[in-house]
C-alpha cells in the first residue's frame, strides 16, 4: 500500500477545486520547475485521472464526483443518523478487502462497521479471480466488515441484502431503479454498474466474520473500460451531481439498516423485495460452475438466497459463490 506523494496530492488538490490552473502557478506553489509539474501531471494520468491540458489555459481536473474527504463523509453519515460505521480513507491501496481480511488474520480488533474507502486500488478483485478496474478517483472503492454470531451457514444469503442496500442508496440520492442480478451485481438499463464482494472468515457453528467488498462505477475513463468484457454503465452518464462523500455516507446507513434486518430475520423480508428487482425475472438463463453447466427459466430466489432455476417443468434453487449467471445466447 502506498500514499500519494507530497507534490503529487498538492497538484490534486489544486485541481480539485475546479476550472484550470495554470503550470506555471503550480511550480510556483510547489518550489518546482513547469516540467516537474507536467511530470507529475503525467502520472497522475496514467493512474485513471482524466486531467486535460490546454496551451495557454493549463490543467483541468474532470472528475464529477470530487474526492474522498473524511471530514465531509463523517458530517453527511451523522446527518442521517448513522452510528455504527468508522470510515477511514485510503489514497491508494492494494484492495480495500485485502486490507480489512489482513487486519483480520492478523488478529487486530476490528468492530463491526469498519468502513475502508479508497480513491485506487492497485489490485481490485471482483469474484471467481476477475480483475476489478480500479483507476484512481473514477470510482467508488469500498469495504466494511461485519460480524455475525450464527456461523457460516447464516451468512449465505448477506450477499442479496447487500445488493438490497445499494438498491436503497441509488434510489434515495438519485432517484434511479437499479436492478439486482444474482448473487452479487446490481445492473442500470441492462448494463452493470456496480458489483459485490463478500469474503468469509469463521467457524461452522461459532461467530462467522464478513468483509463486504462493493464497486460502483463513477465516471469511468474510456482507456480503462476497454478491459472490461461486459455491457457497463457509471453514474456520471445517469446523474448531474455526484458527491463521492455523500455516496460513501448514504452507503454506509443503508447498509448498516440491510444488515441490522438481516441478522434479525435473515431474508424473510428482502428475498420477495429483491425478486422485484430481478434483473433476469422471467429470462432463460444459464448457470456455470466452470465443470457444469445448466439453463432454464430464472424464476428469482428463495429464502435463503439460493437462485430458483425453473428445468423441464420442475424448480430447483442453487447455492455458492462460485456460480456464474448469464443470460442464456439464443
């Protein structure tokens, strides 16, 4: 894990307040010459920043969503009443999960609600191994840990409650429907947006540890989405205002009231709320282990948060994170 370095931070947040600054005024804030600046500048491109460079008018940071700033996310969490997260924020990281699963094996003493944030994650995972795209301050990077007295089993369905939270946030500051594709993704107009992580880390039976990972695509950089091997969308191309703080706050409430519902009722409540939100009611879909694979009918999830596939006039619920869905190629 490594920070920005001093120069590095000070051209960013120079940029940051908006409209151009000139190189020239730069090397004169900093102690440096025009050509480190446009070094730095340089570099500063290369991680995701989408800066442009004017002749005559200098650089302009464009990036709708502002940065991270722990001071303004605390504010807007204790607005709505939120209590339970303690959100720290990273410049750049190697993974916002990898960091709370080392604190974890380490045996640091982690709360319930330790929130890690990120502008860059220089190893960004998605599930089953997949590369997420994490290029610095283009998107939301960020992991809460959680714990859960019931053992392992009892954690299978966190994942739809998550998707469930991110449903909430989404709705509530932008008034977008988003939809939730099993078991961990939530879609905009058919096209991905945002992703869920959730990694494990306990007994069968005795307390069970969670670390929640959840990607949500900002204002994505066009040379970084060429990676990416499926239809996406960000919320820069849905919404006028984005506040990255905001984002991190309402996030945070949501999905400490999702969790708090889930441990006391599992998904007795959320899995008829999130088949409202089924991305593929109703569609032939196909299910891949990588060693099997079948298709049928996706008829939402049960109670558990197993996905109801409907084969030959019978319906059977399937289980494990290591499950793919597709919809079915025609």
């Amino acid at each position: 894990m490594k920070a920005l370095d001093g120069k590095k931070l000070a051209i960013l947040n120079a940029l940051n307040q908006g409209g151009f600054v000139s190189g020239q005024q730069l090397g004169e804030q900093l102690g440096i010459s025009r050509a480190a600046v446009s070094k730095h500048i340089s570099s500063l491109q290369d991680m995701g920043l989408d800066i442009f460079t004017v002749s005559g008018k200098g650089y302009c940071l464009h990036n709708a969503a502002g940065l991270l700033n722990q001071v303004q996310i605390a504010e807007h969490y204790a607005a709505l009443g939120g209590h339970d997260a303690k959100i720290e924020v990273q410049a750049i990281i190697d993974s916002t999960n990898s960091e709370l699963m080392r604190r974890l094996q380490s045996k640091v003493a982690l709360n319930s609600g330790t929130v890690i944030v990120a502008e860059m994650q220089q190893a960004g995972r998605g599930r089953r191994g997949r590369i997420w795209q994490s290029p610095f301050g283009a998107n939301l990077y960020y992991s809460y840990f959680w714990c859960l007295d019931d053992g392992l089993q009892a954690a299978m369905g966190v994942s739809i409650a998550v998707g469930l939270a991110v449903y909430d946030t989404l709705k509530t500051l932008y008034q977008l429907e988003a939809e939730l594709k099993w078991p961990n993704d939530i879609y905009l107009n058919k096209q991905k947006l945002a992703g869920v992580l959730v990694e494990l880390d306990g007994q069968p039976q005795g307390p069970c540890q969670l670390v929640i990972g959840i990607g949500i695509n900002l204002q994505m950089p066009a040379s970084f989405s060429q990676h990416i091997d499926q239809a996406w969308t960000d919320l820069s191309q849905h919404c006028q205002q984005l506040d990255k703080n905001q984002l991190v706050a309402y996030l945070s409430f949501y999905l400490e009231q999702r969790l708090a519902q889930y441990r006391l009722s599992g998904l007795n409540e959320m899995y008829q709320q999130w088949n409202n939100l089924n991305a593929f009611a109703g569609e032939i879909v196909e299910l891949n282990t990588g060693h099997r694979s079948w298709r049928g009918m996706c008829e939402g999830i049960d109670n558990q948060g197993g996905i109801r596939i409907r084969q030959d006039g019978e319906v059977k619920s399937y289980y494990g994170g290591e499950i793919s869905l597709r919809k079915a190629q025609s």
